[in-house]
C-alpha cells in the first residue's frame, strides 16, 4: 500500500513569512476585484443582451467565479 506525505517547508525568518501572507492576502484581494467587476458588467447588461450571449441572470455569479478561477 502506498501513502502519500504532503509537507510544507516553513519559511526560514518572520520577514519571509509576512511576505508569504502579503502575496496570499493580495491575491485573494485581486480575485475578489475580478469577480465583483465581472458581477457588475454582466448585472448591467439586459435580459436581451444576456440572452444573445446564452446567459440568464442565474448564471452570473458561477460566470464571475469562472472568471477568478483562471
């Protein structure tokens, strides 16, 4: 039976670790601008429009969460 070990190497200092949780916090805080950007272009768009592009308003938010994931 084989066992998979998944380890982290810990940051050597306090300054590498703080600059780890800066890049995370940033990332997170760029993929939220990206989903509310795309929320709000594909909310102002009409039903018609939406329609054209084979989109309904149910579809919006997994649309904007796609979007975050690439």
């Amino acid at each position: 039976m084989a066992y998979a070990a998944n380890t982290q190497v810990a940051p050597a200092n306090i300054f590498a670790r703080g600059a780890e949780i800066l890049a995370t916090v940033g990332a997170y805080i760029e993929r939220r601008r990206v989903y509310k950007q795309t929320v709000r272009e594909l909310s102002a768009l009409s039903n018609r429009e939406l329609a054209d592009l084979g989109l309904s308003r149910s579809m919006i938010r997994s649309i904007a969460l796609e979007a975050t994931s690439k």
